[in-house]
C-alpha cells in the first residue's frame, strides 16, 4: 500500500510539472516508475526503505498499464531494482 500510494503520489505530481507531457498518461507514468525512489524519498523514507519499496511499485505499475493500456508507454525504460546488501 505504502508503494502504490508513493506511486500515484509521484504520478500525480507530474501531470502539475510544467513539461509538454504532463497531459500523455503513457509518458506521465513512465516518469513516475522512473523516478519513484526518488520521489519515495522526498516524500520521507530513506533511500534503503525506497529501494525495498521498488518492487512493490513496478507490480502495481504493471498491473496498472495492464488493465489501462492508456498508461503504457512503449519506450519507458523500467528502473532496476537494487538486492539490498549487508556488509
């Protein structure tokens, strides 16, 4: 839940940046995937947390531009998510 609404809240975010794609959902929500551990972190979680978070956030990413193709942009690059490692 914490991941899905980190998403939504970074997605949301884009369509009120100034940019010539805040209006194509496709390219508003690559953004959002793109920089979600960014955007989790800002929104107050520490970048260890942001990273556990990633998986969670491209589950409900993939889920989402499945049921809603409207949200798929075919170039979006995904992040990769990073195997926490304890030294």
């Amino acid at each position: 839940q914490r991941a899905t609404g980190a998403l939504v809240l970074v997605h949301e975010a884009y369509h009120l940046r100034r940019w010539g794609g805040r209006w194509d959902e496709g390219r508003v929500e690559c953004r959002a995937i793109r920089h979600f551990r960014v955007g989790a972190e800002l929104l107050g979680v520490s970048p260890e947390v942001a990273n556990e978070l990633l998986p969670y956030a491209l589950a409900a990413h993939q889920r989402m531009v499945t049921l809603f193709p409207n949200y798929r942009a075919p170039n979006c690059r995904l992040p990769l998510w990073a195997l926490p490692m304890s030294p």
